[in-house]
C-alpha cells in the first residue's frame, strides 16, 4: 500500500504507516505531466503495486489491492496490467511523471502528496491479543491499566508508538524493526507468531496486517480496532487510490465507481479480515477470530 501509513509495508504501511504509515514514499510529482484524459483511454488499465506485500497485493495477483483493481477494470471495460515497485526497496519515486500507472491503489488520504480519490475505506491500528487471555478481556485502549508491564509488541516509529510512552508502556514494550529489504523477516509475522506463543501479551498493528494474519493464527486472537484513544496521533486513516495530477474527469470516474460499488468493496476487505470502520470511526464489522 504506497503512501501507506507505516508499514511494514499505511504507514510502513504497510503499517499504516509503519506501513500505514508507510504511506509517504511517492517523491515529487512532476507538475508538468499532462496528458489525454484516463477517461478517454481505452487501453490497458494501468496499477502500480508491489509484488509481495500480503495482504495488499502480490504478482499473483493474491492481495485484496489486486482484486479491487480488478473491479475497477471490470466496471471500467479494461484489461488490468501492473507496474511492480517493491516498497522494500524505496516504494515509487515518481509513479506518474513517467505515465508508469493510472492507479496507486492503497493511499492515505491528507498526506497531499499526489492526487487522490474519495476514501475507499476506513481504517485503523489494532490491538491484538489472545483471546483465551482473561487478563485484557475486553481492552479498548492503550490507557487501561491491565496493559501496565504486560510484553506488548510494537513496529519501531510508527504512530502507535508514541502512544506507549503518553500511557507508560514503554518499560515493557517490545519493539520490532521494520523490513528494510527483500530478505529481512517481517515484523508482523513475527509479532503474531511471538504472541501466539506467549512470548508477547499483546500486539499493536495497522489494522489490514494484524487482522489480516490473526485470522491465520493457529492461535486465536482478538483484533480491537484503537478507535477509542483521546490524545496522540491519529490512529484512524481513510485509504484512497492516488492519481495522476491535472486529471479531474478521472478523478470523477472513479469516485462514481467507489460510490456505486461500495458494498462489493467492503466485502473484498472484510474477506481478508480488514477492520473496517465508518468515518467516525465505528465498526462496520469485527475483524476477528
């Protein structure tokens, strides 16, 4: 998800930015680019994704990115094709001064970097933890007291982190480095696979990577959406496709093809275990196991 927020990937992003908030990493936009309106291309359909980046998307087209570019090329009556830019590597300096791609398809709305679309979907970071655990039964928040010295994972320098230093946590977290190349393990399998072995009470992740992956624990875990903190950094982001600049029409189209197929867009993230959530921030759905 590029621009995402954190992610390991929304924000590097894939941890929105750790991920998920690895939602920063488009460069500079050329402000010159122009060209024939998208809507009057008949042509391939053009995404920029990266080839391996569960649960978003991968080359074999596995990722819920994948699936919903291929609904916007079925609605639009274009063949689907792909530029591959492993995020692991520096994301995409400049994805449309060079006419790579029509679409970004995971972007962070408000980073005003590149031109975006109406959010597709909102989301958050989470909370996980197992759920035979009596102890953090019903946790909402980083301020409930059962989290005091409890071994709670966290991705190093995403958003969430500085909510276990406002809460006091940091004495006990457990921090995990981000990937920083295409052979270096990923913090959120690690994260799931520490807590199901109880080496981790609980875990903080952006929201499509931890429900993602808790639902494939062997282990079950609760995901607890963090829509409930009152201080720190925003927690909750809507998630757009970014576009070519200059491109209104486009623009429209896909806003008016998000509008009308809204339903079929939530049921795509919510069979991945997305925690979906209204712009308020209320659920549409648990995503859990």
């Amino acid at each position: 998800m590029f621009g995402r927020l954190g992610s390991v990937g929304v924000f590097a992003g894939r941890y929105l930015a750790v991920g998920l908030l690895a939602l920063i990493g488009f460069g500079a936009v050329d402000g010159a680019y122009a060209q024939t309106s998208e809507t009057e291309n008949a042509g391939p359909l053009r995404v920029c994704a990266d080839p391996d980046n569960m649960p978003f998307s991968n080359e074999a087209g596995h990722g819920f990115e994948n699936r919903l570019a291929e609904l916007i090329a079925d609605r639009l009556g274009r063949r689907l094709t792909y530029s591959w830019y492993p995020e692991a590597r520096g994301g995409m300096p400049t994805p449309f001064s060079n006419r790579d791609c029509a679409i970004v398809m995971g972007y962070a709305q408000g980073t005003e970097l590149i031109e975006d679309t109406n959010p597709y979907y909102y989301t958050s970071y989470v909370l996980l933890y197992r759920r035979d655990d009596d102890s953090l039964a019903g946790v909402k928040r980083l301020s409930d007291p059962r989290l005091k010295n409890k071994r709670v994972g966290i991705v190093a320098r995403t958003p969430p982190a500085a909510l276990l230093a406002t809460n006091g946590l940091t004495s006990s977290a457990v921090p995990f480095e981000s990937e920083s190349d295409d052979g270096a393990p990923r913090p959120a399998l690690e994260m799931i696979h520490a807590l199901a072995e109880g080496d981790l009470d609980a875990a903080i992740l952006w929201g499509p990577i931890g429900g993602y992956f808790a639902q494939n624990s062997h282990v079950p875990i609760r995901v607890v959406p963090l829509v409930n903190e009152t201080a720190g950094p925003a927690l909750i982001y809507g998630i757009t496709m970014g576009l070519p600049p200059n491109d209104p029409q486009w623009k429209h189209q896909l806003n008016k093809i998000i509008a009308e197929n809204q339903d079929e867009i939530n049921a795509i993230l919510l069979s991945y275990n997305v925690p979906l959530l209204a712009p308020d921030g209320e659920q549409i759905k648990s995503a859990e196991r």
